[in-house]
C-alpha cells in the first residue's frame, strides 16, 4: 500500500512536471508569435490589405465613371443659318465683320451685291483679318493675301476663299446659310467662278 502511495505521488510529479515543460514551451511559442506580429505585417495582412485597397481603388473608378456618364460629351456648334439684319445696314464697298468671331463669316456688299466669305485661309485654315486699309485680307498664320472677293494673290494659299449661301428671307433680312459652301477653284475670280454665290439686291 505503501508503494501504491509511493508510485501514484511520483506519477503525480512527473504529471506535474510535464505540465510546466508543455506551459513552458506554449509560452515561448506565444512569445515568439508576439514577436512577428510586433514587426512588419505578416503575409496574411499585407495580401489582406491590398485586396481591400484594390476593392477601394476599383470602386471609386465605377463612381466615377457612373457620375461621368451624367454628363455627356456635346459639342456646342453654332446654327449653320443664321440672320444677318437687313441690306440696307450694310454700305456699298463695305467689309463687314460683325458675325467673323460667332460664325466665321464676313458679309461684303458690292454694286452687284452681296457675297458671303468664309473666314478660313485655304492654306492651313487660319482665320485671316480684314485690312480696311490696305483692302486686302491677311492671314496672320504664314502670310496669304487676299482681295475683298476672296481672290489669292499672295503668300503660300492654293486657291480663293469659299463662299456661303446667302439669301434674303421672308421678313426682308439676309440669310447667311454656312450649310451650302461654294468651293472654289484655283487661278479662276470666285465672281465668275460661281455666280450664284452673289445675291442681286
């Protein structure tokens, strides 16, 4: 009976001590992970973390794109016809340029009549300006000159300016039509080249 007392209290002891290396080594492992999370991030977080910043990233791009369609992309192009107030604002031998900046286009009135002259250079599609005193149109660009009837005589420009419909309306006041272009040719007066470009008043 005695050794039975004996067996079980070294039994104990053993057990007992078995139990202090298991807490002992489960102490350091715990240590040892305290450790690795005190440091950088672990692969777990750093994957983690840039799912979710990726998420983020892809979500604010939908946002974005979702608003953007909200607003469409629309070009704002002035009316082709537009009307350019009655003949007689404009004088005889006069130049105007009262629609060149809203509709690029000038208005000469001539004893036969009125024209109307597109505003682009032929060369490179400049705007020229119209030099009251020298009776020439200019093109500030590389240098191209032109007669009140559009007519090239200087500068690198392979033809005369076009001309645009213009008309006289119901309510008596000029139609300018920006729709109907009268394309002209090279070497040949835009007078002769397309008559029907002038309207007789």
């Amino acid at each position: 009976m005695a050794k039975e007392k004996a067996a079980t209290a070294e039994e104990l002891n053993a057990l007992a001590e078995r139990r202090r290396q298991e807490q002992a080594v489960e102490r350091q492992k715990r240590e040892r992970e305290k450790a690795q999370r005190a440091g950088l991030w672990s692969r777990r977080d750093f994957f983690g973390r840039l799912s979710w910043g990726g998420f983020g990233v892809f979500s604010l791009v939908s946002l974005l794109a979702f608003i953007r369609s909200a607003f469409p992309r629309v070009l704002f192009v002035p009316p082709a016809t537009f009307k350019a107030g009655f003949p007689a604002d404009y004088p005889v031998g006069e130049v105007s340029e009262k629609y060149k900046t809203e509709f690029r286009v000038w208005i000469v009135r001539e004893p036969v009549g009125f024209y109307a002259i597109f505003a682009k250079c032929t060369h490179l599609g400049c705007t020229p300006r119209w030099l009251a005193s020298e009776n020439k149109y200019k093109c500030p660009c590389h240098g191209s000159g032109y007669y009140k009837t559009g007519y090239n005589f200087e500068g690198p420009a392979p033809r005369p300016m076009d001309r645009v419909k213009i008309a006289v309306g119901e309510d008596g006041q000029l139609v300018v039509d920006k729709s109907v272009l009268f394309r002209m040719q090279p070497g040949v007066d835009p007078n002769k080249q397309h008559p029907e470009s002038i309207l007789k008043v």
